[in-house]
C-alpha cells in the first residue's frame, strides 16, 4: 500500500495538533508539518485552502479536512483504505484540547 501524500497546517504546542502528530506516528506516514503560527503564510494557505480560520487542517491526498482532532483524521484514512487498522495505542491524546491558559498566551488572532 502506497503512503498518501499529507500536509498538516498545525500549532506548535496545541492538544489537537498533536493529536493529528499521534496519528501520523501510529501509522509511521510521512507528512509535511506546516506552522500556522509561525509561518504567516502557511496559515493564509491554510485559509484559503480550506475556506476557514480553525485548525488543524490536514490535506490528504489533495482533499481538506478541516478543524479535525486526530480520530477525524485516523476515521478518514481509515474509510478511504488509506492505511491499514492498527491495535497499537498513540503516543498522546488524538482528540483533546489545548489547556486554557495555552489559548490565553496566544495572540488574538490565533485563538480557536
């Protein structure tokens, strides 16, 4: 089975950006990792990609999910036979929030 082709518009430190992180390394496929705060430009592709401010996007193969946890994403690839199931656990939370006071140290424009 061949790998698909994945770029995730992330956060850094965000409970579901990490979330989708964990599922990548479920699976061992490879991505691209965007920084949507970092990277201003990554996060106006994000947006004009995905028609929307919220993230995590991930595009798979070409097509946006957008604002996904990590079991949207693992449920998406999962449907579309994109990766086989798998018993093994993920290394962290695939649908868990950022802590409150993470979301209160962020600028305002980067709050969702």
């Amino acid at each position: 089975m061949s790998k698909p082709k994945i770029i995730a518009y992330l956060k850094p430190s965000c409970g579901w950006s990490q979330g989708v992180r964990a599922i990548m390394r479920k699976y061992d496929l490879p991505f691209e990792d965007r920084d949507i705060i970092n990277d201003p430009m990554q996060r106006q592709e994000m947006i004009e990609k995905s028609g929307q401010m919220l993230s995590p996007c991930v595009e798979i193969d070409g097509r946006m999910l957008p604002d996904v946890s990590g079991d949207e994403v693992e449920a998406f690839m999962l449907a579309h036979n994109l990766v086989t199931p798998s018993n093994q656990e993920a290394d962290a939370p695939t649908n868990s929030a950022c802590p409150d006071e993470m979301h209160a140290e962020a600028p305002l424009q980067f709050r969702n």
